[in-house]
C-alpha cells in the first residue's frame, strides 16, 4: 500500500509539469499582455518596457516558465496585474469554490446514490421510468440555461433567494448553485448507481445474503451498494477536480468571486500568472482526487490489493 | 435601511397630525442623508493610484474619493474650479496655480501645492510604472523624467516649482491655452503623504479629499465607502455611503436590480435593452457619454495610403447605414456620428453636428462611385478587426458589413475578422500587423475637442494606431493650442477636423450612450460625461 501511494506520488510529477508547461505555452501564445493594460490606446513603449521587465515578460518563455516554477516550489506564485499576489486571490477564492464543490458533491452523493438505488431496486416501476426522464431532461438542458431559470424564478419572481451570491459566500447562500452547479453530474451519477444496482441485484452473494436470512436494509446497503459503488466512486472523484475548474460558467451566473471568476478574469487580462497559478493548483486537486480515488476502490472491494 | 425609512414614515403619519409641516420639509427635502446605497461594479484593472486607473471601473471610485483642482460640471462637462483659487497665465505656457485654502485630506493633512507637485512628479516619474504618465507629457522636463527608452536622468519635473504653501508654477514644454481645462482628470489629483510613506497600505485603503471615505476595501469583491461628515467641499454627499459591489456579468447585476437587491447598476447589458423601459420605467437613464467609436485604418500599409485612397475611405463611411444599425443592434443607445467629436462637449465646446456631411450618410451609389474612381477596394475586399471577449462588438460589425456588402452589391466586399481577447488584439495594434479597417473606441479624458483630434491624429500622438499623418491638420492643431482665445481655439480645432473629413482618416460609426437603472429607493440619479454616476448627488429613501 505504502510502496504503491509512493510510486503514484512520483508518475504526478512528470503529468504535472506537462500540464503547467502546456498552460504556460498557451496563455503565452495568445499574445502580448502588456499591450491590454492600458486601454484603447499604446502604452507609452518605455512604461510598457518597465512593464514588461516588471512582470518578467522580457525573457525568452523557456526561462520564464524556469522562474515560475522554482518560485512555485517557494510558495511564490507571482503577482497578479492589478498589484495583488496571486496566493491572495487564492487565498479568497478558493475557500469559496471549495464550499460550492462540497454543496455539488454532497448533492451528487446524497440524491444522486438515492435515487440511484430507489430506482436500481424498482426497474421498470413508474418510479424508475420516471426519474429516468427528468435525468434525460436535466443531462440534455446546459447549465446555464437551468441557472439563469432557476436564478429569475427563485430569485427574481418568487422572491425566495437572492439571485446573487454575497462577497462572503456563506453556505446558505451557495445551496442553490450548487445545486445547479451539480444537476448534470447528479443525473449522471443516478443513472450509473441504478445500472450498477440492478446489475448486482442478480449477482450470487446477494442472493447467498438473501437466503441467510439478513435483514433487507442490510443487504442492500452492506452487500449491495458497496459493490455497486466503484464506478460511482471513480465518476465522482474525477468530477472533483471538474466541478472546481469547471464552475466559470455557473459562478459567473450567481456572481460568485472563486476560482471560475479569476480564471475567467485571468483569461480575459491575458494575466499569466493568475492563470497557470490557478491552473496548477487545480491540476493538483486533480491528481490528488484521482489517488484517493484509486484507494477507496481498496476500501470498497477487499478483493482490490495494492502493492 | 428600508426598515427604517418605513418607520420614519409611520412616525410621520403620527407626528402628522402635531406638526405636518416639519415632516413634509424632510420628505420633499429628499431622502434619508444616512442611506446607503448598493451599486454595481467591475473590478479595477490596475491598482488604484490617480496616475495609474485609465478605465471606467478604477475612475468610479477615484470620483468619489478625491477632487482636483478643477471638475468637470456632471451636466454640462465645463471644467470649474474646485480646489483651485485661481489659474492664470500670460503666455499660455507659464502657469500659476493658487490653491484653495481650508482643503485637507480625511486624514487630516492639509492640501497644499505640495500635494500636488509630489503627486504629478509621482504620476510621471518612468520608475513607478503609471499608465497615465503620458498627461504629464506637456509639462517641461517630462523627457528626462520618462524617456522613451534607457534610464531617467531626473526624478522630478523640471517644470514644476512650489512657490509658496498654496501656489506653484507649471511650465509646459510647449503653448497649451486649454491645459487648466484638463486639469479636472483623475491623474492630476492631489496625493496625502500617506500616499507615498506607506504605499502599500495607501493602496490597500486609498485616502484622498472628496466627499467620501474608503470604509473597507475588499479586493476583487467589494469597497465600502461612507460619506465624509467634514468634507470641506460644495458638493458634499447627499447619501449616506456607497457600496461598490463587484459583478463578473452584468446580466447579474440587471437581475440583482430587478429582484431589490441592488439599487443601482450602470451600464445595462445589450441584452437587456429591449424589456428595461417596461422593467424599470422611468428609472432608467440613457445619456450621451464622450465616447465615440470609429474604424480606423492602417496608414502604415501601402494599399490604404496612395493617392485616391482617400476616395475608397469616404465611399466605405457612405456604404455604412449608420442609423439602422444604431436602431436595431443598439436599440437607440447610440447615436449616428456626424462628426468626429461628441455631444457632451456642446456648441461651444466644438461639437458640430453635420460636420462630416455627405461622408457620413448612407449612400449606396455614391459609395460605390467613389470606391470605383479611388481604384476600388485593396485586393478586391476588406477586412473589420475587433476584439471578440467583451462590448458586444461581433453584433455591430456583421451588420457594418452587412451594409457595405449590401451597398456594393458584393457578398465578399467585406468580412469580419474577430481576436480572440483584447489584449491580442492591442498587441496586433502596437505591432502594426492590420492589414484592413479594425475597430477605434475613444473615451474623452476630459471634454475639450483638443482630446478628440490630438491624441488620435496628430502625427506620432499616442493614440494614432493608424498612424495617419497630415501636415495641414498638425499645423492648425499646433495654431490652435497656441490660441489664448477659446473660441478661436475652437475654431481651429474644427477646421483641423475638417481635413479630418477630408481624407476620411477614420470613419465616425455613432456616439455611444451611458446607460443607468436604478430601484426605486434611489432620486437624482445623473451620469456624467464620463458615463460614471454622479454618487453624491444621489438621494435615497
């Protein structure tokens, strides 16, 4: 077990320079940054040079992309172009993002497994038929389209949420785009814990649980679902990583200041640093989700070894 | 706050019967002075120093926390002193500046001509990196301070002196008669010495002398700015507070007004345009701001610079249906341009509508004549550049080529040519890589027609992206600045514009409008020339 968390531990180092190296080469191909900074008009070439130098934009990109990561080993991630160290903006917005994923995941598994195995063990019922459809409507309909409703029905006709988030982003708050930011995944997640469900049900140590004579409750939930969980596990672990990159669209929609708004203000200034940043964190993120969910398979099927 | 407003009135009804008239005084006095309210915001590009904010979002805040020696009037854009007592000259070259006594900053320093000098010296000095540096650009010794390449052999202008507690003398490097009118812009503001002590935490919670105060600041998010009870100045605010709350989208901030959760949101998005009367009624304001936006042309490429070339431009500028497109995209929320200024400076100031004439009218067989007799389109087609991420832009400029297309019977005739962000697309500016017409915004920087013609056609001026060149229009702009007389100034100005016209250096499109909603706790809601909302004289309740 050890040896094996060692060996994934040592196979992220090469995927994560790639990734950063690939990020580092994109925003720069997309042109001069500096150009950007000071309106419709030219910067005056010499503020544009200190500029330049300022920010490190002077030197070739290999050198640049060499300085960026040994200050990332130090903790330093740069400064952003309005004056702020991009650790502050990671510093306010991902706490923010963090809760919104925690709100998306916990729909995913509370509902999504829910329904998943309400369904899984009715096949065939109105029930099942049912939840069917409104998955295929949620998974068909983009997010933007369910936030933007949901955000004038709630908040705009009915009155009962404000249809932005405040600067704080507290939990209560986010409840709702979470909610949206889940909805596809949520379907998703259903629809893989009902196949998952119904396919086991069949399977021998269910009916050996049966015929032992254990109670229905403990069938379902000991026998059952933690077999029928793996691929469940494996979806859920990757959307992590997904839910936090991925979140421009709906933060933006409810006005929430996380990582979807400095990526997506970082893009839009061609700001380097708070991009690849950013970037690198969630690369992290991703990775680490993908570790932990390769050992929870462990945990799930005793069957599983690792060495 | 509403709670309260409530429970004022019910007071009121109670008391009505005591003392009616008190009561009435108040209410038609106008709000509650305590109220504060919530308005929409975009987070500052830059960091918040006078010299260093050259966007709208940055200006907001610079508006409410610091007063200059002049500002501009919010109705009609004329520069009137504020912290100045007097500026005089003889030659329109040496100046004298007397400051205002009484002035200081919420800190309590007093605003004395140092706190100007430093601030300017600051704004232009090459080593702190200020975006604005370049208005400091007239006054003497401003090439040593800034060079255009190496190091800067001075760290102060040599053109400024402090002669006295409240006076100094400028000294330009050339005869500029309408320099004290440019004074009101945000980078001539006066800076504390808090400013330059602790920089850092000046930046975290700027401190300035306007009406309002920097409660709290939280970057990226929200500022919190109360009204400064001991604020020395006229224009005292009639509001309680601000809080700037920051929108990624404006769609948010149109649908955080509608809900009651936001009292003010400017710049209402294209989207909205159609449904905001019926939304909002008669809380929605739709006023010409000094923006115009234009299509400039690369002069550094042969094709757009050879003799007849000048017929080509017109003929383009009359194949655009200036008035549909401003009808159906913009919904009347901009103007045809018949010039190549703005509204907001007024007759006197040099706007002249019709100025531009035929050239700027659609004329679909005159524009095809044209183009035939300048030797046609370079290459049989041509190309509209801009920059697709923010503005809408996409929408305006299928239709301009709609139209030319249309007008010259030729489905290929002209073709959109989007960039993926804004900062690749000035990148391809300052690189002289265009090759067809691209997009030209202009935001005045203060309302004098000096600003609409010098920085962007006069030879090498700073924001001459295409590079246009006329001795003829350079010779009136230098005549002009040397005109002790305004309205003779004017005067030339206009003829300069007129070989503007002439050799149809860029082609006007409209006149843009600034646009504001506001709930219905708000009153006096104003935008100025700037299309900023004028915050102090906003009354609430």
């Amino acid at each position: 077990m050890g040896r094996y968390v060692v060996r994934r531990l040592i196979q992220m180092v090469p995927v994560f320079v790639g990734a950063t190296l690939l990020i580092f080469l994109m925003v720069n191909v997309m042109g001069d940054p500096v150009a950007g900074l000071c309106g419709e008009r030219r910067c005056d070439p010499a503020t544009a040079a200190r500029l330049e130098q300022e920010f490190g934009l002077d030197e070739p990109v290999w050198r640049q992309y060499l300085t960026y990561m040994g200050n990332v080993f130090t903790g330093d991630f740069g400064t952003a172009f309005n004056g702020q160290e991009v650790t502050e903006l990671m510093a306010t917005a991902f706490p923010v993002t963090i809760r919104l994923t925690l709100i998306a995941i916990l729909f995913e598994v509370v509902v999504g497994i829910a329904l998943g195995v309400v369904t899984g063990l009715r096949r065939g019922r109105p029930v099942d038929t049912g939840v069917l459809l409104f998955t295929l409507v949620v998974v068909s309909v983009p997010t933007f389209v369910t936030g933007l409703l949901l955000q004038l029905l709630l908040g705009v006709e009915w009155g009962w949420i404000r249809p932005s988030v405040s600067s704080g982003a507290p939990f209560d708050e986010l409840i709702l785009p979470g909610l949206v930011l889940a909805s596809v995944s949520l379907a998703y997640v259903t629809r893989l814990t009902r196949t998952s469900i119904a396919e086991n049900r069949r399977s021998d140590y269910v009916r050996t649980a049966v015929a032992k004579g254990l109670p229905h409750r403990r069938v379902v939930v000991r026998h059952l679902l933690r077999n029928s969980l793996i691929p469940v596990v494996t979806f859920i672990g990757a959307d992590i990583g997904f839910l936090m990159g991925g979140a421009i669209v709906t933060e933006r929609i409810f006005n929430i200041h996380g990582v979807g708004y400095q990526l997506y203000q970082g893009i839009l200034r061609q700001n380097t640093q708070t991009v690849v940043g950013f970037v690198t964190v969630l690369v992290l993120v991703f990775l680490v989700a993908n570790l932990v969910v390769d050992l929870l398979y462990a945990v799930l099927d005793p069957r599983i070894r690792y060495a | 706050m509403r709670g309260a407003t409530h429970a004022r009135r019910a007071v009121c009804a109670v008391a009505a019967v005591l003392a009616a008239a008190a009561c009435e005084a108040e209410a038609s006095g106008g709000g509650d002075a305590g109220a504060v309210l919530s308005a929409s915001w975009g987070d500052p590009q830059n960091p918040l120093e006078p010299a260093n904010t050259n966007e709208v979002q940055g200006g907001k805040v610079l508006d409410m926390v610091f007063r200059g020696l002049k500002r501009y009037d919010p109705v009609t854009g004329e520069a009137k002193d504020m912290l100045a007592e007097r500026i005089e000259t003889s030659d329109s070259r040496n100046f004298t500046v007397t400051v205002k006594d009484g002035w200081t900053f919420s800190n309590g320093e007093k605003v004395t001509a140092r706190s100007f000098v430093d601030a300017w010296n600051y704004g232009a000095s090459l080593r702190n990196n200020q975006r604005n540096a370049y208005f400091f650009g007239y006054i003497k010794g401003y090439d040593q301070v800034h060079p255009e390449e190496g190091e800067q052999t001075a760290d102060t202008l040599s053109g400024l002196k402090v002669t006295g507690e409240r006076t100094f003398t400028v000294e330009l490097a050339q005869k500029f008669s309408t320099f004290p009118d440019t004074l009101g812009y945000n980078a001539f503001a006066p800076l504390p010495r808090a400013f330059f002590d602790d920089h850092d935490a000046w930046v975290r919670k700027p401190v300035g002398n306007g009406p309002y105060l920097v409660d709290s600041y939280t970057r990226g998010s929200q500022m919190s700015l109360r009204t400064w009870n001991d604020y020395p100045g006229p224009d005292k605010a009639r509001n309680g507070g601000v809080d700037l709350k920051v929108y990624t989208d404006a769609n948010t901030a149109y649908t955080d007004l509608m809900a009651g959760n936001l009292d003010l949101a400017d710049d209402i998005p294209a989207a909205q345009l159609k449904n905001v009367r019926s939304d909002l009624g008669d809380r929605y304001l739709n006023t010409p701001a000094g923006i115009l936006q234009t299509l400039a042309f690369p002069y550094y490429d042969d094709a757009w610079n050879k003799p007849g070339s000048e017929k080509v431009r017109t003929g383009l500028s009359m194949a655009i249906d200036r008035k549909q497109i401003t009808d159906t995209i913009f919904q009347r929320t901009r103007t045809p341009a018949t010039d190549w200024t703005s509204p907001v400076l007024g007759e006197d100031g040099g706007y002249r509508a019709g100025l531009c004439g035929d050239a700027c009218a659609y004329r679909p067989d005159e524009a095809k004549r044209l183009i035939r007799e300048g030797g046609g389109l370079p290459g049989g087609k041509v190309t509209i550049t801009f920059n697709a991420d923010t503005g809408s832009h996409r929408e305006w400029v299928n239709a301009v080529c709609n139209s030319i297309n249309n007008a010259l019977d030729d489905e290929h005739a002209c073709t959109a040519d989007p960039v993926g962000t804004f900062a690749d697309f000035r990148g391809r500016i300052t690189d002289r890589k265009m090759t067809g017409l691209f997009r030209a915004g202009w935001q005045m920087d203060y309302p004098l027609i000096q600003n609409f013609l010098q920085p962007l056609y006069y030879t090498g001026a700073s924001s001459n992206d295409g590079m246009w060149s006329n001795e003829r229009f350079d010779g009136l702009v230098d005549r002009a600045n040397q005109e002790t007389d305004d309205a003779k100034a004017v005067g030339l100005f206009q003829q300069a514009e007129e070989v503007v016209r002439d050799d149809m250096a860029a082609i006007p499109l409209w006149y843009q409008n600034g646009s504001a909603g506001w709930s219905e706790r708000l009153s006096d809601v104003r935008l100025n020339p700037f299309s900023v909302p004028v915050y102090d004289q906003i009354k609430v309740g």
